[in-house]
C-alpha cells in the first residue's frame, strides 16, 4: 500500500552498524585464545577465496579504540559485534580466560564511554575446535550445556551494561552451509546429520534463552535469522506452492521454532517421509517453549525468487565466491523448487538480488506471523570498492543501496511493523568468511587483502557521512 505521509522513526530508533569476531580481530592466536573451527578451515587448501583467513583479519583485537572513535565521530548509536568462544574458553568450557574475557570487557567499556549501546552476539561460527573433536560439536546434546555454561559467563560480566543480546547468529547458514552444502566447517553434507544438528542448536539457543530470563537480565535476547523472503516466479499455482514450500522450509523451519517452540507442519511431514526429520526427545518441546526470544533479529540482504522444480530437477549448485557477476550455479530441491533470476530487480557482482522492497515484505510477514519486535541485525552490500589516489573512496552505490532499504524500514514501520533498530553490514570492511577481503561491505575502509599484507590504515568513504547525516536526522529525510 502506498501511504500519503510516512511515519518517523521512534526517538531511541538504534541507528547501528555490525562486525563479527573472526572477521574482524585478528590475534587469532593472542592472549591466551584457543583454536575455532574456522581457524582449522580456512588452512584446509581450496576452502576460502585465495586461501584468505582471519589470522589478521582487520586487527580490530589491537585497534578497536580507533574503531570506536570513528563511530562515535559518526554519531552511531549501536555497535553489533560477538564474542569469540574461544577468547573466553579456549577448550570450550573449564577455566575462564581472564586476558580474553579482559578484551570484551574493554571493548563494551570503550562503547558505553562513547555513548554507543552494545548488541552482544554471543555465537557467530567460531566454535572451539575442543568441541569438535571432542563430540562433534553441534553433533551432540552435549553442546546444549557447553553453550549455556559460556553464555552465562557472559550474563553476568555483562549485567546492566549490555542491555541487547543475540543468541545465535544466523543458524540457518551455519547449519545448512555446514551440514549440506559443505561450504563452511565441519564440511558434512549429509541432511540426516543437518537436520538434527540443527535440532541441537534449536535447543542450545532456547536453553540460553531461559536462562537469560531465569537470571533476570535487565534487557532483551533475540536470535538473527538470515531472513530470505520467497516470490513466486508468477501465478503458476505450481509456482506459488513452491514458494509456499520454500518459504516453510527455509524460513519458518527456523522462525516457528524461536517463536512458538514448533516446526512447521508440512516441512516436518515431508521430513519424515524422507527419514530426514531430527530425532526429537522428551522434554525437548518444553524447552524450545520456554526459550522465548524478547525481539526476533534480522539479517536480510536479498529475496528468493523460486519455480517448482521436478523430481529429477537440479539440486544444490555452487555460490559466487570470486564477484564474477553471473557465475552462480543454478540450484534447487528436487520435487520441492529451483531459485530462478528475479526479472524485476538487479544483483551486485556477487549475484545477490538488490530488493529493498523486500525487507519491508519480510517485515510484514513477520510481525503478521509473529507480533514481535524486530532488531535488523544485518543488512549491506558487499562490493569492490576503490581507493583513489586522495585517499577517498566514493562508494555511491552503497549509500543507494542503504538508502532505499532505509525507506523502506521506515513504509514497513508506517505499515505497523515494531522495528527496534537497524544495523548495517558492516562497520570497517572486514574478511567475507569465503570471499575473501575484496567483498566490501564496511563504511570505514581498511587497507587490507587477499595477501594480507595491507597497511591495515582506515579510511571513510563517502557512505560514513551519509549514515552521519541519517543518524543526525533521525532518517526524517528518506
Ligand atoms: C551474513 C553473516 O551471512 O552475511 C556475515 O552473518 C557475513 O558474517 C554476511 O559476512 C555477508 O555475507 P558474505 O558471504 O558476503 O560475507
């Protein structure tokens, strides 16, 4: 619907920006941290763009009071950020690491300093290696205790101070890529295995979730789910079951499990006939009950646009990881449906669909499904972007891009949508987990590559004075 005049973003609206720990820290092994998966994975050869890997990263470890500064000189009202497991500790569970918890506490210290709200991700990919080899990590029940055991370290060095906390980032990507399509650590490609690890990490993210609220934590806790909204090709009924299927097992699959504690009827069915669906025990359904999110997180980049697709149609096919426009495979699940090219809207290098339109579409479905508030937790174009001889970087396609998905945050909010905040992907540039440091997506520059051998120097690009002026306007100009 189009409105005549637009609403104003609420007054505490938290104009924010993103990181998460491997792609940015660096000192991957300082201070006493110990091995995460992905420290394993990236040394497996052919696994990253160029091998890269966050050894280095963008050395935020050493220079997040410079990072900082400029957040502050932008006027950012929030900063996302997660804490690395292994920082904390480095087997997993046992001794806390006083020097590793020490960096967090500085880093929220350093943030409250300037004004700027901390959002706490408690589990962005980086799970000790210990865990791994000890049980499999998300393989096994046991990691429902190891992750809130960890989490409630975190609780209580960080009552009162960090009042927004997720609990696990993007589930849905880190099971599927690493359980299917094998693209991130452990590397499984097996849907028996996903679909039960994935169970796993349902209740580990309920578990912390109760407990959060069993201790009484001032603030809220929410999951980010890497939310996808799926179109129909066209009116094909064929088609529009298919996106119904795909919207079921792609999005609900996760969405209905935070937020009534139950799968989705269909999907499940379907799982079961295949033999796929997890093994669900006693007293497993309470617990994914009572592990109510206060606020449902966002990560949104683009739509899935699908056709039916047969029995013996396609099935999974590779990603971009090398910004060659086009070069994505087609994929799809056979009797279920294929992902097809949106002919209205266009890609980025790296073939991801630029539809602004459609976070206010996954805004709406999730506040008619759910009736929570949402935190978008991620959102932002990752690019090439060039540094000129002054030093500058013009990034106008960036700032059109956050523009019109700053417009449509604020149709979604006119349409009654309750969004606590926005924060963008991502801060600095940062190292894109396999697309290594030529995918940009910060408003801070950081001269770093594939060789990581950059001066690591920041810079702003003309994006960082756009969100400037945003956030000093509160957005009443978009
Ligand atoms: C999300 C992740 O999937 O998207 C981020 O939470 C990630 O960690 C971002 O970097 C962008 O994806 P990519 O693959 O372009 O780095």
């Amino acid at each position: 619907m189009e409105h005549k005049q637009l609403d104003q973003f609420p007054k505490d609206f938290l104009w924010g920006s993103a990181s998460a720990a491997y792609q940015v820290e660096g000192a991957w092994n300082e201070a006493g941290k110990g091995i995460s998966v992905w420290d394993e994975f990236v040394r497996i050869p052919g696994k990253t763009f160029k091998g890269t890997n966050g050894d280095v990263a963008v050395d935020h470890y050493h220079r997040y009071k410079e990072d900082v500064a400029l957040m502050k000189e932008q006027g950012l009202k929030a900063y996302r950020f997660s804490v690395a497991w292994t920082r904390i500790f480095p087997n997993g569970r046992g001794e806390i690491n006083q020097a590793g918890l020490q960096f967090y506490i500085n880093l929220v210290d350093e943030l409250i300093k300037n004004q700027i709200e901390p959002v706490l991700t408690l589990y962005h990919w980086d799970l000790p290696q210990v865990l791994q080899d000890e049980y499999q990590g998300w393989e096994s029940r046991k990691i429902v205790e190891d992750f809130t055991n960890y989490a409630t370290v975190l609780f209580e060095a960080f009552r009162g101070k960090v009042k927004y906390w997720v609990s696990l980032n993007e589930q849905n990507i880190f099971i599927s890529h690493g359980y299917l399509m094998a693209s991130h650590p452990p590397a499984v490609s097996d849907p028996k295995r996903m679909y039960q690890a994935n169970h796993y990490a349902n209740l580990a993210n309920a578990s912390v979730i109760k407990k959060f609220h069993e201790m009484g934590m001032p603030g809220g806790i929410g999951p980010s789910f890497a939310y996808g909204p799926n179109y129909a090709l066209d009116s094909d009924p064929k088609n529009v079951l298919a996106a119904e299927d795909s919207e079921d097992l792609n999005a609900h699959f996760w969405m209905d499990v935070y937020l009534f504690g139950k799968y989705p009827i269909a999907a499940m069915k379907m799982l079961n006939e295949q033999g796929l669906a997890p093994t669900i025990e006693v007293g497993d359904e309470e617990l994914l009950a009572a592990g109510k999110p206060d606020f449902l997180g966002i990560n949104y980049y683009q739509t899935n646009t699908v056709v039916f697709n047969p029995l013996d149609g396609v099935g999974l096919g590779k990603m971009n990881t090398t910004g060659e426009k086009g070069s994505t495979e087609e994929s799809g699940l056979p009797g279920v449906f294929k992902r097809v090219e949106n002919p209205f809207v266009e890609r980025t290098n790296w073939d991801w669909e630029i539809d602004p339109e459609g976070l206010r579409i996954g805004l709406r479905r999730i506040t008619s499904r759910y009736r929570i508030p949402v935190l978008i937790t991620e959102n932002g174009l990752g690019e090439y972007d060039k540094l000129t001889d002054d030093k500058e970087i013009h990034d106008d396609y960036r700032i059109d891009y956050l523009n019109r998905h700053v417009h449509a945050i604020r149709e979604a909010i006119t349409d009654g949508v309750d969004v606590l905040g926005y924060c963008t992907w991502s801060y600095t540039d940062l190292l894109s987990w396999l697309n290594g440091y030529q995918k940009r997506y910060g408003f801070v520059y950081v001269e770093q590559d594939e060789k990581q051998d950059g001066s690591l120097n920041r810079y702003k690009k003309d994006s960082f004075y756009w969100y400037q002026k945003i956030i000093q306007e509160n957005g009443s100009n978009v």
